[in-house]
C-alpha cells in the first residue's frame, strides 16, 4: 500500500512541476521539451533492437483501444488512412 502511495504522489509531482514548467522560464521549457524528444528518439530505438519492448508496447496499445477514450484515436487512424492511403 505504501509503494503505491509513493509512486501515486511522485506521479503527482512530476504532473505538477511539468505544468509549472509549461508557465514558467522558457529556457527551461525549451531544455524539457528537448529531454522528451531525446526520450523518444531513445524509445524509437529501443522499439527497433527490442522485440520485448515491442511486445510490451503492443500490449499496452491494444489494452488502450479497449477503452472509450481511445475512440478519437482511433477514428483519427481511420481518417489518416483513407487520406494517405492509395
């Protein structure tokens, strides 16, 4: 019950330090977003060289299309496909 306490609050931290960021110096705005671009430039490769991790980020995705709020995403694939789709 702890470690889900603790790991709810850190979540919880982290949500508002990024929305004070957002508000808050430039520079250092600028120095995060470029922390998630390396971020996801890192998780791209990791999702070439990793078969694991391309298991488990398929897991997660086909867990999320279950739900509703994954509707939006999922009509907006549709759309995309009948617009770049020969």
């Amino acid at each position: 019950m702890f470690e889900k306490f603790t790991t709810e609050l850190s979540a919880k931290l982290a949500l508002d330090n990024l929305n004070e960021l957002k508000e808050s110096d430039p520079k250092k705005y600028d120095e995060t977003v470029k922390a998630f671009i390396a971020a996801t430039k890192a998780g791209t490769k990791i999702l070439k060289e990793s078969p694991e991790f391309r298991k488990a980020f398929a897991q997660i995705h086909a867990e999320f299309v279950k739900y509703p709020e994954a509707q939006e995403v999922i009509k907006a694939a549709q759309k995309n496909n009948k617009d770049f789709l020969p």
